[in-house]
C-alpha cells in the first residue's frame, strides 16, 4: 500500500506556542480519509501544512513522495480547500474557472463547466455575493478541475447549515466515487465524518489518538458493562480507552486486538461518535494529568 | 500568472486609465496654444516685464498649474495607498492567498509577477502624470526664478516616488496583514519619509555652496535685493557677527528679524540685537525708536552705516546652484529607488519566510 501523507515528528508553533507537536501520522492511499478532533488539535495545521501553505518548525512531513508546496509538479497534483472557503470576492464563477485553467497544466475546464452548471450556478455570479454553501461547491470544483491524486479538504462544511452540509458531503462522495483520488477531509463533528469515511484519523491535542480503517475501529472497540472494578487490571490484550463508575458497575471502553471474551460484563458494540469521544476524553484526561504533575 | 495578476487589477488599472485620459485631452487640447504664445510673445516681453496686455490668456492658463503640480506629487501616494498597500494585504485578509498558493503555481512566482505587473505599472503611471505636467508647465517654469521650487513633480524624481510607494504599500502590507490599516500607514509612513528627505537630506546631497558678504546697512532706497543665489535653491541666508555667532535671518536681526536703532540719549545707540554703536548720533534720532525704513535724515544715515560697519557683521548665504538641479534630480530618483527595491526584496523574502 502507497501513502499519500507521511509525517514524522511533526511540529509548528506560533510565537512560542505549539499549534502542533511531534505528530507522526501516515496516510494510506485511496481512502476517503477523516481527521476528526476537537478545535484547536491541530487539524487545520497539519492540512496545511500537507498543502504547502505553512512551512513545519520541527519534523517532517512529505505528501504524494515530496515536500508540500515545493515544485509546481507537486502542487499539480494537490486539491485544496481552505477552511472557511475564501474565494476573490470580486472575480466572477467564470473567472475563478479561469485562474484555475491559467494556473493548472492538467486543468479540466469542461469538468469544470459541467459541475457548476449542475450545481445551477450563474457563472457571471461575483464569488462575493455567494452563499458559504456556494462558495465552498465553487471551491471544491477547483480542487476537483486541478485533476489531483490527493484531495485536502480543511474543514469543508463547517460554516454550512445541515442541509447544504450533507448535500455538500454527498456530492463529495458522488465526484469522488469514480475517480482514483485520495481524500483527506478534517472536521470536529463525527457526523460528518461518518456519513463519507472509510478511514479515521483522531487527533486531540496535536497528538494522533487512533488512526484505522473505520470497519476494523469499530471491529476492535468495545464497550464492557460490568461490576464495579479497578481499571488497572485489565484483562490481556485489551486496552482501556476511557472507565465511567458507578458505585456498583463499571462501564469500560476497550480496544481489543482479538476476540473479547468477559463473563462478568455485558459486551456491547460502539457507535464511531462513542469511539471517538472516548479518544478525547482520554486525551483531555492526559494533558490535565500532565497539568497536573508539573505544577 | 500574469493572468491573474491582470484581472486582479484591472479596474485600478481603468480608473487610473480615465484619469490620466482626462489628463492627456487637457494638456494636449491646451498645452500647443500654450507653448505657441509662450513662443511667439511671451518669452520676448518677459524679458522687458511689460507682458500684462498681451498675455492674460497664457495667465488665466497659468492658474490650472498648481493644480496640475499637486497632482503629480499625489499620484505616488494614492498608488502607495490603493495599489501597494492592498496587493498583499488583502489576499491574506480574506485568505484567498490560500486559493493562490495551492494553483500550480509556486508562491513565489506568484508574488513576483504580482508585483511585477503592478509595480511596472506604478512607475509608468507616474511616468505618464511627469511627463504631461512636465511639458505643459515648462513654459511657466522657464519663467520661475529657480527650478527647485518644482522639484518634487517634475521630471524623473515622480517615478521613483511611485516606486518607493507602491513598495513601501507592499510591505507594509505584508507585516500589518489587513488592508485598511496598511492603507493608512503607508500613507503617514510616504508623507514622512517625503518631508525628512525633502527638509534633511535633499540640502546636502552635495555640499551646498557658501557665498558671504558684507552686511551693509540698509539705505532708504533700497530695493528688494537678489540674495546672490541665482536660479539656485537658497538653503539658508544667515547674518554672523564678528566673533561668527549667528545673529539674524534672511537679512533681519535678532528674533523679530528688525534692524532696529534705539537712542539711549546723548547720542548713544544701541543697535538691537548687536551691540551699542561706539559712535555718537546726531540729536536727530529721538529716544525710542527710528527704524531705518522711515527714512531717516542724511546724518543719522551716514551714522547708522557707520555703526554698522563698526561690527564687521558677514551674511552667509548657503545655496545649491540651479546647474545642479539635473544632479539633484537622478541623486533622489536613485534615492527613492533604491528604498524601493529594498522593500520589494524584503516583501519578498517576509511572503517566502514568515507567512507560513
């Protein structure tokens, strides 16, 4: 299996302060991945990093075999969409259409054509006078009309309401489905997520929690209803990934690399949002620990 | 590239079109029926300083000439402020930058052509605004004692303006990241670096020459005088006493700039700001007053000269020589120049390093 992301040690602070730090990740080709995680874990950081836009204080981080951003070949082959979708408020659709054909050798200008007409937009329309649905579908038909191997997209749908989200994400996957195109898409809600991944990444506190195919996470995740117990003696080849108590029971969140088997516990499957809540939990747990033991 | 660095610009690119179109057909409508009367009449009359009757036309033409001059000298800023300032600045403002630099294009081609086209621009612009107003003024400016006094639009030196605003825009725009606020600075910051050079610099960019005379008093008939600097730009006109303190201005004495007798009585004066006269006056000049310019009988005259010569006072006048005002010009075209391109090369290694 190729990869299309490959960091190691990855790091960027702003003016002292870590946006991201020692983040090593590794990105599977030909999967609509998902880089969830709360705001502030580093998400948008890393995807722009992966595009060239900000350049790592410490590690490294190589996208299609070569540093991001760094010849116009590489750039040839990276779709992106920046978060918040910005486009030039002055220029028209048609214009957007334009710079992209002007700026991109493997441009697809009839793609490009056909997917805004689809979409029913007028392409004398100003960029400025489109809604954050609008935008972001003019956006995507950029990066989609640069013909990429590696699609980045930084929080797609997060300023779109419900409805034009999950037309957005369906759209997204319709495009994508019959191409042979990576997919990276970060967002803080699972939903989203969900609805379009076949792979996730969670990141919390600028640290990759669980990375995986999404069937086999959920094939290896856990949850164990049973009397009230230590978590620290856990059974074998189980890891616990977050404990609730009651005075009675405990409710145990594990991953397992092979078949659960606990007489004393209910076994329940989990849904992805459970999975990576729970991922974040820990996470947050840990960094006030850490808090905790420095002080 | 070039593309998009077009089309982002464009409209400005429009809007600076029509103006200097309105320009042209004013200047080019006017400027032959200008320079024809200069020709055949004026320049023959002004010479006897008998032009009123033949000439209010090239007047009542003459009055657009400040306008025009103001003119020139704001084109660089406005270009400063609407094309440099907002080039970089608004494309980090609205991200789009981010559009930008994930096109098959790196981003440091992107900025060069940016400012490339825009800054090739800049410069042609204010060309175009000199080259006008330069022409149409020339006649007028034939006839102004010194071609200093229209230095800053004239010639070369509003091009290298242009360039310095248009970078100076650019990097501001760079650091501060939001255009409005780069818009005014690289407003004040152009309006400040134009004065200090203008005041500080300008005056010495080769040592200025020293003419000293004898201060002589001033007689009843004394006209305005030329100061001796020619078609030169008089820096400073400084009166010195003896032992070289500076005691007056601009041919005045003293604080007021008067030169002012005081009888103390019995014939003792004191001339106000020097010293007391070592001779004596005649009665004539009552206690309180005399300024010579009430004309003053022959005795009190010749007794004032007397007192004045009495303190050996020297007028220095500094001045650059009105041959130098070619020199003057490439010196601050090359100034401006340079300031520019170093901003340019800063803007460009700041968009390479730090926005990232």
């Amino acid at each position: 299996m190729t990869t299309v992301l490959e960091a190691t040690d990855l790091g960027k602070s702003y003016r002292g302060r870590w946006a991201l730090r020692d983040c090593s990740i590794t990105i599977p080709a030909g999967h609509v991945v998902g880089i969830v995680g709360p705001n502030g874990a580093g998400k948008s950081t890393l995807l722009n990093m992966a595009a060239g836009l900000i350049s790592p204080s410490a590690g490294t981080i190589e996208v299609l075999g070569a540093t991001p951003g760094a010849s116009p070949s590489q750039l040839d082959k990276v779709g992106f969409l920046a978060q918040e979708n910005p486009v030039y408020p002055g220029l028209s659709i048609a214009d957007h259409l334009s710079l992209g054909s002007h700026l991109n050798p493997s441009w697809d200008q009839e793609f490009a054509h056909d997917r805004i007409r689809a979409l029913d937009l007028n392409q004398r329309q100003r960029a400025g006078k489109l809604s954050g649905g609008q935008r972001a579908q003019l956006g995507l038909t950029m990066a989609l009309a640069k013909r990429p191997d590696l699609l980045l997209l930084d929080e797609p749908v997060a300023s779109l309401d419900p409805l034009a989200r999950r037309e957005f994400l369906q759209q997204l996957m319709d495009t994508v489905a019959g191409r042979d195109v990576s997919v990276v898409l970060s967002s803080h809600l699972v939903s989203d997520v969900e609805r379009v991944c076949d792979y996730l990444i969670v990141l919390a506190s600028s640290k990759v929690q669980v990375a995986g195919d999404v069937d086999d996470l959920l094939a290896m995740h856990h949850r164990l209803i049973g009397p009230r117990r230590d978590t620290a003696t856990a059974l074998a080849n189980q890891h616990v990934i977050e404990a609730s108590h009651t005075d009675k029971q405990s409710t145990l969140i594990v991953r397992s690399d092979g078949p659960v088997t606990d007489p004393d516990s209910t076994i329940e499957s989990i849904s992805l949002e459970d999975l990576v809540l729970a991922y974040m939990t820990k996470a947050k747990a840990e960094i006030v620990g850490n808090q905790g033991s420095d002080s | 590239m070039t593309w998009l660095a077009w089309r982002q610009f464009r409209t400005q690119a429009i809007i600076a079109l029509g103006v200097a179109a309105v320009l042209a057909v004013f200047v080019l409508f006017t400027g032959p029926h200008l320079h024809h009367l200069f020709e055949t009449v004026v320049r023959h009359c002004a010479k006897h300083n008998d032009c009123n009757p033949v000439t209010s036309n090239f007047r009542r033409l003459g009055h657009w000439g400040n306008a025009l001059s103001i003119l020139v000298i704001l084109v660089p800023a406005l270009i400063g402020v609407f094309w440099g300032a907002p080039l970089i600045a608004r494309e980090l403002e609205g991200g789009t930058f981010r559009v930008a630099w994930t096109q098959s294009v790196t981003r440091m081609r992107w900025a060069t052509t940016k400012l490339a086209v825009v800054g090739l621009a800049s410069v042609v612009t204010a060309g175009l605004f000199s080259l006008l107003v330069t022409w149409w003024q020339s006649p007028y400016d034939s006839l102004s004692r010194s071609p200093y006094s229209t230095f800053d639009s004239r010639d070369v030196v509003p091009l290298a303006y242009a360039a310095f605003a248009f970078a100076l825009g650019v990097a501001l725009g760079c650091v501060i990241r939001r255009a409005v606020p780069a818009m005014a600075s690289t407003l004040a910051v152009f309006i400040g670096v134009r004065i200090a050079v203008q005041q500080y610099l300008r005056p010495h960019f080769l040592s200025p020459i020293h003419i000293v005379t004898n201060f002589v008093a001033p007689g009843p008939s004394t006209g305005p005088v030329s100061d001796g600097s020619g078609n030169g730009w008089s820096i400073s006109s400084v009166l010195k006493n003896a032992a070289g303190k500076v005691i007056g201005q601009n041919g005045g004495i003293g604080p007021n700039g008067n030169i002012d007798f005081r009888g103390l009585g019995n014939g003792v004066v004191k001339f106000v700001g020097v010293g007391t006269c070592p001779n004596k006056f005649p009665s004539e000049l009552r206690s309180g007053g005399g300024k010579t310019a009430q004309g003053p009988p022959p005795g009190v005259q010749r007794a004032v000269e007397k007192c004045v010569d009495s303190f050996h006072l020297k007028n220095v006048l500094t001045y650059q020589p009105g041959s130098r005002y070619w020199t003057f010009q490439w010196i601050e075209f090359s100034l401006y120049l340079t300031l520019a391109l170093a901003l340019i090369g800063f803007s460009v290694w700041w968009i390479r390093k730090r926005i990232s």
